[in-house]
C-alpha cells in the first residue's frame, strides 16, 4: 500500500475542518490570509492566501475534498455546522481513505467579515506514523482586500506554489 508523504496529509488535514463551512458561515469576497500552526507531523506554521467569491463560499470548493485538486481516493463526509457555546460554529467531518479514517471535530469563531479563528483536532486510525494519529490546528485569518488581478476566485497559494479549484475557460 502506498502510504501518502506527510506533506500531502497535513495539507488535507487543514482542508478537512472547514469542510462542514460551506453553508453558514460564508466568508467576505476578495483574498483572505490564513496562518495555520499544525502540531503534527511535526510542529509547523504556513501561511497561505485564498482568492474567494459568494460562488465559491456557496460551493465550498476549497473545502470539499472533491474536485481536481482532491487526493484521489478520498472520501468525505461532513456534518451540518451547530451553534458553539459561547458564540461561533462547530462542525466534524470524516473521511476515508482506502483504509484509513480521519475524524476532525472543532471551533470557528469570528464575524467572517474581518477575520476568524478556528481550532480542530483530526486523529488518523490507523495513522500512517505515530506523529499523525492525533494532530491539531490552529488557524488564524483575515480578510487583507480585493483579490488581486492575477488570482481569480478559487485560486490558493500555498508553499510557494498556486492552485486553482476552479478551471478557467
């Protein structure tokens, strides 16, 4: 069995937790900045940005693992986001793939508008390595403007590198 790089599964793993926030809440158009602190593989922060619009935030298509820049053979499901105590949303998710399954639960709070901060916990069974069978999240984001003239709604750019979730034609 191919086992994905702990790379690929970290990234998956920042994709997962919003995967319950494609209906409420929906995040302002225009380019948003997010700092993510990951505990697993191993401690890490990235920074990414995300070019956004309502048809995006409407489709979630960041946040599915579906798509062209899904990992093939991944399955999710989400479940519908509750009311937090104390304010904010918490959703779950769980995915499958081949097998092994990674349940995330967590927190979003924020006004959407401005910024937000989420925290999530995902644990892997079975883990592909010991590190990964409980990792956990924190993202910090705000909204930085208008997406600029060379990222179109959908459009990420993480490590240095840019990915579009929606093809261009």
């Amino acid at each position: 069995m191919r086992v994905p790089s702990p790379l690929a599964l970290a990234s998956l793993a920042v994709l997962i937790p919003a995967a319950a926030l494609a209906q409420p809440p929906m995040r302002r158009d225009g380019l948003w900045e997010m700092t993510i602190q990951m505990s697993a593989p191993v401690k890490t922060t990235m920074t990414t940005r995300q070019c956004t619009d309502a048809s995006q935030e409407k489709a979630g298509a960041m946040f599915r693992n579906s798509g062209p820049n899904a990992p093939g053979g991944v399955d999710c499901k989400a479940g519908v986001p509750l009311p937090a105590p104390g304010g904010g949303w918490s959703y779950s998710s769980t995915c499958t793939m081949k097998d092994m399954t990674m349940a995330t639960s967590g927190t979003v709070r924020g006004d959407f508008r401005t910024g937000y901060h989420m925290e999530s916990v995902t644990r892997m069974t079975p883990a592909p390595m010991p590190q990964l069978a409980e990792s956990h999240m924190v993202m910090d984001a705000k909204w930085l403007g208008p997406c600029p003239a060379d990222m179109k709604p959908g459009d990420m750019e993480m490590n240095g590198r840019r990915i579009s979730a929606k093809p261009r034609g």
